[in-house]
C-alpha cells in the first residue's frame, strides 16, 4: 500500500487543554493531571519543520515470517487481496484464501471513528469484541479490559508486529467483566503508530503459545521513510462533560539507501465525565443530602505515547530491524463517598467537615522494545529476535485520611506499586519445499525462551496500617514481593496447497514452565474451494493458557461493595495461609479445544460474505473465587496471622466452560461512477457460554454456608456480556467529500445478584454513529456525532444502586456517557 495514501486517509485531530473541574469535595487537595511533555510537544513541532523537506523514496520489503507485513498491495480485487501475516508463515497469504477467519482493520477504519482510543475503536469495528467502560472499581477504572468472543480477557493474545506484548500490572479484581484477569493494555499504543490490525478469530495456541485460546489481535505499525501527517481532535459531550482533546504527529526518514526509521507521537487529554445519581444514603442532617457526590463514568486522564519502528539493511542478506513502544496514562479515579457522619465518627471531621470523596491518582507506565535481525540462507529466510516489555503501575490516594490518625492524618498517601516484566527470546526459520504440489510447501520452524517477573512494592506505612488509608488501603509489606519464572518452547508448522481447490495447515508446539511444567497444543486447518465463488474452510485445535504470574501472587486489601455494603475483601495469594485457611490449592493451566467450520462466498470481485461457526472448550479456566463473606470464626483465624478483613477471595481453577457462536462478515464496494464511490459492511456475533463442570466447594466453606463460585461469578462467565452484536456500516466518497453512517445493535445481557431477586436483565440497544469528512490535497478534517440518538442502558433498578448512586451499569457494552460530538482535522505530506 502506498504509505502516502495511508497517511492522506488518517482522520485527525483537535486538542483541547482545559484542566479538570474540581469539586467542593476537597479534591482540590490532589495535583492536577500533567500538561503535555515538553518532548512530545517539540517532537511533533519539529516533524512539522521537517514536512517541508522531500521524504526519499522507499520501497517496503516483504517480511519473511510473522513478524512484518506490508498492508495490501493495490489488486483488482481491492482489500480482498490483502496479505496477511497472523495465524501463517507463507509470505502470499491473502485474505481472501486465509484458512482461517481474520478481519482486517485499516488505520483509516481506526481513525476514522469517534473513539478516543484503540479499544473503543475496535469495540465500535468488531461485532466479535466487547468493550464495556468500568467505574468505581479502583485500577480497572484506568486500565480497562476488552473481551473477544465474550471470553476472558486474558484469553486473547496480543502481537505488535508479530512479537508477543507483554501483559498490564493491573489485576481486574473487582465486580467487572474479565474480573481476574491481567491483560494487555490496547490503549498504549497510539493510534497515530497503527498501519492495521490484524484479528485472527481462531485458536492459535499451537502457533503462538499461551493465551491464544480466544485469538489473536496483531498490531501492525506503519513503516517506511514517505510522508508525514499532523492530526488534532477535539471532542466533547451532549451532557457537556467529558471534553477532550489529542494532537499526533508521524514521520518517516530514511537511512541511507536501505533502511528507513518512523516515528510517532500523541498526546491525548481526557476529562471526566459523570452519570452518578443523587445520593440519598445520607441522614436527614447531612450538609450534602440530595446532590451528587460521587462519580461514575471515564476518570481525568492524561496519556502520552511515542512508537519508533526501524529497518535497515536487505532481507536476502542480513536485514536489521527494531521497533519500540512507550506510553504513560495518569487518570484521576474516585472511590465511594464518605458522609460526614462517617467522617465524625472516625475523628477527621476536622479535614472534612461536610464529608469526602476518595481520589485514585494512579501512573500506568507502558515500555516495550524490540531488537533482531532477519535474512535469507541457503533457502531458509530466518529471524532472530530479543523482546522486552514491561508495565509499571503506581497508585497515591489524594483527598483521603486514615481514621486511625484522625485530625493528623495526611491527605495523600502512596499506597504502592505493581509491575510486570517480560523478556522473550526468539529465532524462526522457514521456507518453501518443493513437494511435487501445486505450490511449494512451506515448512517453518522454532524456538523461544521466555522470562517473566511480578512484583508488588508497598506503600507508605499510613496508607496500609490500621485499616489504612479511606478509600484505597496500600498495599502491605507481607503483600510486597518479586516472583518470576521462565519457559522454554519449540514448534513446527506445514502449509501447503495440496491441489488447485484444496490448502491445509499444520502447527505443533511444546512448552515447558519453571512453575508448573509441560504444555503441547497442536493445530490442523484447511480450505477447500469449490469454485472460484465458493469455499470452505475449518480448523481443529488445542490450546492452553498458563495461569499469571499475578493471578498467582497478587495480593491486597481494598474496599469492595458486597451485597450493598462497603467491606474489607483480601485478595490472597493461592499458596498464602490466609487462601489455604480457606481452601485454596496450587492453580493448573486452562486447556482447550477448539472446533470451526467455516463456509465462503465470493459472488463478484467486490464482495465477500464468510459465516464462521466455532466450539471453544476450556477446561480449569482461572478464576477469581465470590467475595467470601467471612463468619466471626473465619475472621479470627485470618486475624491470627495479621489478616484484618471481613471478607475473602482467591485465584481458582473454578470451572469448565463451553462458548459456541457464529460470526457472519459480509463486505461490498461498489462503483457508482460519476456518483462516487460506496463501501458497504455487515457483520453479526452470536455467542453462547455454558458451564460444563463447576469445582467441588471446599469442605471449609460448606460448614460456613459460603460458596467458592457464586451465582454472581458465574453469570459474570455466562450472560454478563450481549449474546449477539450487529454492525452495519455505509461509507460513500464524492469528490473531496465523504459520509459515513454505522448502525450497532447490543443484544440483551443480565447481572445477577448475591440475591436472585436483584437480578436484572439488560435490554438490547441501538446505537447510531455519523460523520462526514473533506479531502483535498495534503488537508483534512471531519466531524461527527457517536450515539446520534443520545442512547443510554436501562437503568439499574433500585435495589441496586446503592442509594441511587449507580445509575447505570458498568456491564454495558458501549459505556453510559450519551451522545458525543467530535471534530478532527489534519495535515500530511
């Protein structure tokens, strides 16, 4: 593709600087969110300057392997003949033969929507991935999880260009979607970096290694030494909060004659927005009754992102190439409010004399880096690589107090760290075999070695001690610790077109663990075409999913809302003598099969229709247990080892799940001569989890009367997200001019309660998306409406809302703030 072309199709982008409002609740105690780096200001001046100077001429090579790719050359038969890289090694794979189903998102898709960041833009492109928006669940507020296949989190690999990402610090450990689990962070890498994405929806552990149980999202950056763009937005909502605004810049150079370097940067500043109730769980004498105190919605944020991605040299020689990620996320989140009778009766009356709101003021910092060289030998093209990546989260509690101080208690505390480390070792060979076939056969081969490290560094001593800081408690020493582990892997793969129609695939992989042992998966894929029109494809496989390093050693103490009521919980590490007092054993990997079948229809160049219809067995899926309401007896035992809290949890291999569904894509283009030009998409997800086998409650918490899995864990796993998603999308280009109408339809989902007469049922939602947009020459601009209709969930009925405060359910598939307006506008060259 001409990356010219893909730098004049990014939609941009307009910034707005306002900072965060505060409130009269004191919040005004805790820094502001940072402005914009110097650096990534003069960054994206300076490749301003440098627009005005000729960009040489580069022409990309093809990468041999997974680890690069070109995004579609030019073909008559226009996207249908992308090459695409994930799920195979041949180097002509193109979507339109793939064995496997693979949607193909442009950046220009990406940035052509209304979405802030990568996340919200694939929950608004892909029927198969949910994206709800969490709040007033402490770090899941800052660092929010996807869903693919309405599968866990950590259950879909992430790649950026081929090499494996490393995972968030964050533990999802409180009522959300994905609760428990640690996944990549999508929203680090800036959308400004992004050439396409590659979403292989297919079990590919056998080819990948652990957690490609739900599939694969590839994150393929822009590349070469042409053109440059600058991009602002600004964007804001019907409600009148949530204003915020971006500025990007990307630019290529070249290396001398055989290399080139990109690099991209963004900055992005988010305000909060707010669809809390009036709080009326206050007394009559409460200075606040009746007005809004707490937040529930997207917190302050303010993220910086660079990516630099570099190649040198020739790939029939020796070609070296390195690509490095780096982002920081500061959010201002909140917790629960405390009245002031709350405030009186634990003496800090004096720091609040009308009551306070606990503020979350947390640091995500995100680096990762790639190293390795690549070329051609004797017919085998091979890769060598090194990959580093790590993500470190550091969290204060501002506009807080820690009762046991009362009137001398600070208001802000450190309350810890978490970070997350992993290092990869990689090296590839492979190439064409001549087997008498149709075409060469493809043989591929490897190994890697992989370390990972976890560790929890403590907080301020007033943060954690005698209950710790409101709102927040620190996390302890007896929680601090390093824990790592390594593994050690080798695999093989064949691909070959066995005759003209018929094409088939085979991958095996074998794994070995320091902490829990050995691991194989093996993968058998093929297509068959009947005519030119006409094919089928289909894929057997298995897979695993190695338990976290944090689902195996995160431990805190926070304040959870359970069955209406703020409460200690302790989150135990499985091997820890609090989790063994209450049953705890030592976690296994989860394992999989996998089944698909998958029929094609290609009726003209121009339009293609696939309906995928798959099984996905996992069997010791990793959970985090109910919230483990403690009796005295049990509260005692934990107190006797230091552990003061009220209520319990722990990491489980809990249950047996079986997910089936169809995925329907059907895509048209279409000329209309003097009248333009028209892209036309429909696509529909329809997903059914069940549970096979539920774990035996341990004899411990039965003579309590307390379940391991609830009601609640287990509807979280089942009929917590839409069963089915439709996306129906009308692009039509005149001239310069271009519009774009999106329709979704969210199906119905339900979440259930301790109590079933609590339980509620959501239901399904229409959700309309406009834009416009004007292109001539080297400009740009756009503007748009998302949620054209001002649509919000159905609101959470009484019994739920704590007192009113919930007014709308954090499960919700496209979040609770209404209609936003956005413009963008931008300059390439």
């Amino acid at each position: 593709m001409n990356l010219d072309r893909i730098a004049s199709s990014a939609t941009a982008l307009a910034s707005t600087t306002s900072s965060a409002r505060r409130s009269s609740s004191g919040e005004s105690r805790h820094r502001r969110l940072r402005p914009p780096h110097p650096i990534a200001l003069a960054a994206m001046a300076a490749m301003a300057a440098w627009g005005a100077l000729p960009a040489a001429a580069f022409a990309q090579t093809t990468s041999a392997g997974t680890t690069t790719s070109n995004s579609a050359a030019a073909t008559a038969d226009g996207a249908l003949g992308q090459v695409v890289v994930t799920g195979t090694r041949r180097i002509d794979r193109t979507l339109a033969d793939s064995e496997s189903p693979v949607d193909v998102l442009s950046g220009k898709d990406l940035r052509r929507t209304g979405a802030a960041d990568l996340a919200s833009a694939l929950g608004q492109l892909l029927p198969s991935l949910n994206f709800p928006r969490p709040s007033l669940t402490d770090a899941s507020d800052a660092v929010r999880p996807a869903q693919l296949r309405g599968l866990s989190p950590d259950q879909t690999l992430v790649l950026v260009d081929g090499k494996r990402r490393h995972t968030s610090a964050v533990v999802n450990v409180n009522g959300t979607q994905g609760r428990g689990s640690a996944p990549v962070d999508l929203n680090a890498i800036p959308l400004a970096a992004i050439d396409h994405i590659e979403v292989l929806r297919d079990g590919a552990a056998a080819q990948y290694g652990s957690d490609a149980i739900a599939g694969v999202i590839n994150i393929v950056l822009r590349k070469g030494a042409s053109g440059g763009e600058i991009a602002l937005e600004a964007g804001q909502t019907d409600a009148g909060d949530g204003g915020r605004g971006a500025a990007a810049a990307s630019l290529g150079l070249a290396l001398g004659d055989e290399g080139w370097a990109r690099l991209a940067v963004e900055t992005r500043h988010q305000q909060r927005t707010n669809r809390a109730g009036v709080d009326t769980r206050d007394a009559a004498t409460e200075p606040r009754r009746g007005l809004v105190n707490n937040r529930l919605g997207d917190p302050d944020s303010m993220q910086q992102s660079a990516v630099v991605n570099a190649q040198w040299g020739r790939t029939d020689l020796a070609q070296v190439y390195a690509f490095a990620t780096f982002s920081r996320r500061d959010s201002i989140t909140a917790a629960f409010w405390r009245t002031q009778a709350t405030a009186k009766a634990n003496n800090v009356a004096a720091l609040y004399p009308d009551g306070f709101l606990p503020l979350e003021d947390s640091a995500s910092t995100d680096i990762g880096a790639v190293l390795g060289v690549r070329g051609e030998a004797a017919g085998w093209r091979w890769d060598l690589s090194v990959n580093h990546g790590r993500n470190r989260f550091d969290i204060d509690v501002a506009n807080t107090a820690n009762y046991s101080l009362g009137a001398a208690s600070p208001t802000r505390f450190d309350a810890g760290r978490l970070s997350n480390r992993q290092t990869v070792l990689n090296a590839d060979v492979s190439r064409e075999l001549d087997a008498g076939l149709v075409a060469p056969l493809t043989l591929s081969l490897g190994a890697e070695y992989r370390r990972e490290r976890y560790e929890i560094d403590a907080g301020e001593p007033g943060s954690y001690q005698n209950g710790g800081a409101s709102g927040f408690p620190g996390f302890q020493p007896s929680n601090a610790g390093g824990h790592g582990r390594h593994d050690e892997a080798v695999y093989a793969g064949i691909e070959a077109q066995l005759s003209k129609d018929f094409s088939a695939s085979a991958a095996l992989r074998g794994e070995r663990y320091s902490d829990f042992g050995n691991a194989t998966s093996a993968k058998l894929s093929g297509r068959y075409a009947f005519t030119p029109a006409v094919a089928l494809r289909g894929t057997l496989a298995t897979g695993f999913r190695a338990p976290s390093l944090a689902q195996q050693y995160f431990a805190t103490t926070s304040t959870n809302l359970i069955n209406g009521a703020l409460v200690d919980a302790g989150t135990f590490p499985v091997g820890s003598p609090a989790a063994i007092a209450l049953g705890a054993q030592p976690l296994k990997p989860e394992k999989s099969r996998h089944l698909s079948l998958g029929l094609l229809l290609r009726p003209t160049a121009n339009w293609q229709t696939t309906i995928d219809a798959y099984q996905i067995d996992i069997d010791d899926r990793v959970l985090l247990s109910a919230n483990l309401s403690l009796p005295a007896a049990l509260r005692a035992q934990l107190a006797a080892q230091g552990v003061l809290v009220s209520a319990g949890r722990y990491f489980t291999n809990a249950l047996d799940t079986r997910t089936r569904g169809v995925d329907l894509v059907s895509t048209l283009s279409q000329d209309w001569g003097r009248s333009g030009r028209g892209d036309y998409a429909v696509a529909f997800s329809h997903i059914e989890n069940s549970i096979r086998r539920v774990a035996d409650n341990p004899a411990l918490l039965s003579a309590n009367q307390l379940e391991l899995i609830d009601r609640v864990t287990l509807a979280r796993a089942t009929v917590g997200s839409p069963k089915d998603k439709l996306v129906a999308s009308a692009e039509h280009r005149w001239g310069p001019w271009s519009g774009r109408v999106a329709l979704s339809r969210y199906g119905s989902f339900i979440v259930r309660q301790s109590s079933a007469a609590n339980d509620q049922t959501f239901g399904a939602a229409w959700v309309a998306d406009v834009s416009a947009g004007w292109e001539s020459g080297r400009w740009n601009a756009s503007v748009g409406i998302d949620n054209l209709t001002n649509r919000y969930p159905d609101r959470v009925i009484a019994a739920n809302a704590v007192g009113g405060i919930l007014t709308y359910t954090q499960f919700s598939p496209f979040g609770f703030n209404g209609r936003q307006y956005y413009a963008k506008a931008g300059y390439r060259w």
